[in-house]
C-alpha cells in the first residue's frame, strides 16, 4: 500500500505521541516531502497549512521529535508517529502537549501547568 | 476559546484514543453537526468526507465509541477524544486500531494479528 496524499489536497495527518508515556502531544500535517524528510532525518518534519511550507518541528525551540516508529492507517491518510520528545514541552504555549485543554461542563479549560516558559525559549519568534 | 471549523472546511480532526490503554485508535472528523452529536450522545459521531454525511461510529457493527474525555489543541483545530471502545475491535478491516500496519525498512507492513472477523461483523454491508 502507498499514503494516500491525494484524499486532502497533499497531505495526510499526523497524530504525534509520545512512545514512552503514550501522551498525544499534537497533531501536524505532512505532505510527501515532509514524510520524506522525516524519514531521512528522523526529526518530525510537517507542512505548515496556515503557512504553506515545511517545517522541522524544534527548528527553533530545540524541542525536536525524534522518531522512534511510524503506523498509518487502514485508508493510508493518516499517520501515527510515535517520538521521543526533546525537551519539555511539544506546544508553543509553553505546555507538555498541545492537548492542554479539556472539556468540562461545555467549557473549554487548562487542565495542566505550563512545562517551560514559551517568551524564553521563542523570544520574538512566531 | 472555541473550536476552529472554518480552518479546514468546517471540520476538525479527532484522534480517538483508547482510555484504559492509551493506544490511538484511529482518526476521524467531525463537522459541528458531529460535534453536538458526540457531546449529546456520548458516542463519538463523525462526519464522512468519502460519503458526504454524518455516522455514528459502530452504528452497524456496535463497536461504539463511549466518550470518556474530550481535549482541544492550542489553535482549536483537533479534539482528542478518549473512549471505551465497546467492542474487540475499530477498524473496518478487523483490527484492533486502524493504525495496524508499521514502517518496517520502508514497507508497510501489518503488525498484528485481527481482533475478530469484518465480513461476519459487517457483511455485505460497506
């Protein structure tokens, strides 16, 4: 079987988890040049769809995801990447994952404290 | 804060996972529609991009998804939904997860065994 990239426009989604606590930690997107540098780099390396290129996630923080396995799905339009995860944090918001929020009583609420300070760690950076 | 619909067509992805075990079970998507339906009923609903409508996951095969805890990511745009997989299996095809085949020096490859027989579960039916 081959990723099917064509279902979305080039791309298929990404689901990141942590393989040590089994933790998802965020969801990405990558289209076939993004797989490809992830395979050859074993960094996680996404395409960004608000920016409309590539990005190696921990470009700028440090907080690289290391890939330690890679499933897909029965449609082939999804992946699953399991990663060690350097550093703290996966989100920019300064949290372990970018799933910080739960749900409770219709509300939308932080569930957890920040992991890292994002304003040390991305200064002025978008 | 609330939910991002309008990023990707008026949908957001939803990772499942499974509550007791922590493995991802599989990705879906859900429209707004899906979203109250899976908040209204406690089991997760999704929308079909393939078919064009709404389903309830395990409608035919009663595998439902019982909805024990609902996360957002930071940009709004992903929920991931913990459940009780009522049910030997998720996928379609048998398996436990749909995320059963693995990278395997550049195959995929599938890496477990089926949970229980689809053409017995579904039948005809697609």
């Amino acid at each position: 079987m081959n990723l099917d990239f064509a279902k979305a426009d080039g791309l298929v989604t990404a689901v990141i988890q942590d393989y040590a606590s089994g933790r998802v930690l965020m969801v990405g997107y990558m289209n076939e040049e993004a797989f490809r540098k992830t395979l050859e780099t074993g960094c996680a390396t996404f395409y960004s769809r608000s920016r409309g290129k590539l990005w190696v996630k921990g470009e700028t923080s440090g907080h690289r995801l290391m890939v330690k396995e890679i499933s897909t799905d029965c449609d082939g339009d999804a992946l699953l990447v399991r990663v060690e995860a350097l550093g703290p944090g996966v989100c920019h918001e300064g949290y372990q994952s970018c799933f910080f929020r739960k749900l409770d009583h219709g509300k939308w609420r932080i569930a957890e404290a920040r992991a890292y300070d994002p304003s040390a760690v991305y200064g002025g950076k978008p």
